[in-house]
C-alpha cells in the first residue's frame, strides 16, 4: 500500500512546540511520508531542523537538558527582548549546520512577521537557522532580528498557524498541529521528577527578567491571586466529551459564549505598579490570547484534514525545560487524534 503524503502545519506555542517532537514521531510510526513543512516560531524550528535531518540529534539534546543547562542557555538582555537567545540558537546553528532552505530533502516556508512593513514573510529559500531564529522571535522573549530596515519578529503575531503555504502542495492530507487549543483539558502533562533546587532557580530567573526594567515591583499578588482563582474555577469546569477537538469547535464566536463572561466593567479596578514578573507573563499572556484567537480563524478558514489541539494550558510559554514530558504529551495527543482519523476511514465504504 502507498504510503499517504502529508503536508504538516507546525503552529507557534513557545515551550509546548516541543510537543511537535512527538506529533512527527507518530506520524512517522504510522507509515505516513512528511512531504513538505510549514512553521511559525517554535513550529519553525522543529520543522527546519526535522527537514535537515536532524531531529533526533535535536531531540537528544533538549532532553538531556536540566534545570542548570537551561539557565546557561538564558544570555538575558534588557532591551528589546528579555533573551537575545544567542546561546540557544547557536547551538541549534551547530546541529543544523549551514544550509539553505532550498537545499533541504523537502519544501520547507518559516513564517515570520516584518515590523517594518507590516507584512506576514514566508522564508523559503536562503539561511536556514536565520529562518527560523527570525521566526521564533518571540516578543518580550527574544529579541527581534533585523534584515536591512526589516525588524523580524515571531510570525505568531500574524499567522500562528501558516496552512495556506501548503494548500497548493498536492499532498495526501493536511495535517495541523495547533498550540493554542482551549480544548483537550483531559490532557495532563506527565509528571517527570526533576531537582527542586534546579527549578527554583530557573522560576526564580524567569521571575526577574524584568528586574532591570523601569516599573515597580508591587500590587503583583493581587494579579497572581486573581488568575489562580481563575484557573481553579476553569479546572472544575473540565468535561471532556464536552470539549470537541473537531475544527468545527475551535470556530471564533461572534461575541463571548462562556458561562460566567462578564456583561459589565463594574468592580473593576487598575494595577497601576505591575512588577516586573509580572509584566513579562502580561506580555506572553496577550499574545498567547492573540494568538489563539488567529489560529482559530485560520482553522476557520482552511479547514485541515487532520487537526491535533495541543493545550495551551499544559504549560507556560517559557518553560522550556519540560522536553521530555511535552514530547510525551504531542505523542499521546497525535495517537489519539490519529487514531479517530483512522477509525474515520475505515468505517467509510
């Protein structure tokens, strides 16, 4: 039997687009060709390095990184980017060498965003790991990358989910992988045991990235208190059967839906001394709210035939030290998605 051809969407998620890791090696347990790729940010890297070859090498490092490993990663910078992101990306350069796009065993587009111009790029030709650095440079993370009078940025601003670049592919299926579901809550992350010494650290790090910034540092505990509560209540609404992974429910509603949205401004009141821990987790939390409300329209809009919803909840945009139990996790999501998929086709005549 031909093996079916897919063209795979690696979608922008911060630290769960590791869990890309796990989606490929499922995929490819299956029998399925990858045919071409198409990236933004973190969905980016782990396509570029997966079209250069090069994954399990890439794989082999992120998890064998501990706590210790990644603070020496973290070259922080106080400008335009809390990272510059040096370190790490020069380490990808080094497992991914010097290779053009056009170069690789498959159609490969990383999707950034021009600053400048405000315009969605699509990198398909040229530098490899200068693709995918401009692509994942995730505001307030990392610092954006300049190509002339071009400032580069992560492309999740514009497209977190780049399908059109492979519509025109002629390939089998089309296959998704989202980062920003608010769906699949049934899914955990695997507890993996790791030093405490090691994660205060890094918590403590991520913590006061912004110490150096010019905001005062008080009133943060209500804002802390205010979200706990919210997860909670969110946590004791969990329904699986209620929460359908199909593209259909992951549709945009014209106006809020949620029971329990608030109709008034009444009782609100401002922060007005966010600290600076606070203020990078404000930053990566609107744009994770931004960009799950892009990838939903671009679901919306070019319907995949195969969708995997990773959830965003599963971890923080910058805990990048949780590898191993993401790439678990993109597994066991893609083995139950796939699995449907299957059982789908089958029962057709």
């Amino acid at each position: 039997m031909k093996k079916k051809r897919v063209a795979l969407v690696l979608g922008s998620g911060g630290a769960r687009g590791y869990a890309h890791i796990g989606v490929i090696e499922e995929i490819e347990k299956r029998g399925y060709e990858i045919a071409c790729i198409a990236g933004c940010s973190m969905g980016a890297v782990v396509g570029g390095i997966y079209a250069a070859g090069k994954l399990d090498v890439y794989k082999n490092w992120i998890e064998s990184l501990d706590y210790l490993d990644v603070l020496r990663l973290v070259d922080v910078s106080f400008r335009l980017g809390a990272i510059r992101g040096e370190k790490v990306f020069g380490q990808i350069r080094k497992i991914v060498g010097e290779v053009n796009i056009e170069d690789l065993r498959i159609p490969y587009t990383a999707v950034a965003a021009d600053l400048t111009n405000q315009q969605e790029i699509w990198f398909q030709e040229g530098c490899l790991h200068q693709a995918m650095r401009a692509s994942a440079a995730i505001p307030s993370l990392f610092t954006p990358v300049m190509q002339g009078n071009r400032m580069l940025v992560d492309g999740g601003i514009l497209n977190p989910l780049p399908i059109v670049p492979v519509v025109s592919s002629h390939c089998d299926l089309i296959i998704a992988v989202n980062l920003n579901s608010t769906n699949q809550r049934h899914y955990k992350l695997p507890v993996i045991q790791r030093p405490a010494a090691f994660r205060s650290r890094f918590d403590s790090l991520i913590s006061s990235l912004g110490s150096k910034m010019p905001f005062r540092r008080t009133q943060a505990e209500q804002l802390l208190r205010l979200e706990q509560e919210a997860l909670r209540a969110e946590a004791a609404d969990i329904n699986p059967w209620l929460d359908g992974a199909e593209p259909e429910s992951q549709q945009p509603a014209a106006a809020p839906e949620r029971e329990g949205a608030p109709k008034s401004a009444t009782g609100s009141f401002i922060i007005d001394n966010v600290g600076p821990a606070s203020l990078l987790d404000l930053i990566n939390q609107s744009f994770e709210v931004m960009q799950t409300s892009l990838a939903q329209y671009k679901i919306a809009g070019y319907p995949p035939d195969i969708l995997i919803n990773v959830p965003k909840r599963v971890c923080r945009f910058f805990e990048f030290y949780k590898a191993p139990e993401l790439i678990a996790l993109g597994r066991e999501i893609a083995r139950d998605t796939l699995d449907r998929y299957e059982e789908e086709q089958n029962r057709e005549p």
